[in-house]
C-alpha cells in the first residue's frame, strides 16, 4: 500500500493545477478585454513613439 500513499499527493497536485488552468482559461476575455487590449495597444504607441523620438535620424 506504500504505492498508494506515493501516488495520491501527485494526483492532487494535477487535479489543482488543472482546476487552476481552467480557472485561468475561462476568465480570460470577458467584458473587460476590450479596455484591457486598448491599454497594452496605448502602452506599446507610447512605447513605440519614445523609442522614434529618441533615435538620432541616421542611426
């Protein structure tokens, strides 16, 4: 019965972390996701235009 008591904390830990993925999975999107996008989007222009400005032209 040893094997038993090996297995079981393994099993455990794969039945969390799998509830864990679904978790995850399913509160992705949502009625935020547009907001959520549009921010990361404004970040990465304002991102995009410092790294323009602060380039000399013939670099």
């Amino acid at each position: 019965m040893d094997y038993v008591s090996a297995l079981i904390p393994p099993v455990v830990m794969a039945v969390f972390f799998i509830g864990l993925v679904r978790v995850i999975v399913k509160t992705q999107g949502g009625a935020a996701k547009a907001k959520e996008d549009a921010a990361v989007d404004a970040a990465f222009a304002e991102n995009a235009r410092r790294t323009a400005v602060s380039k000399p032209d013939g670099v």
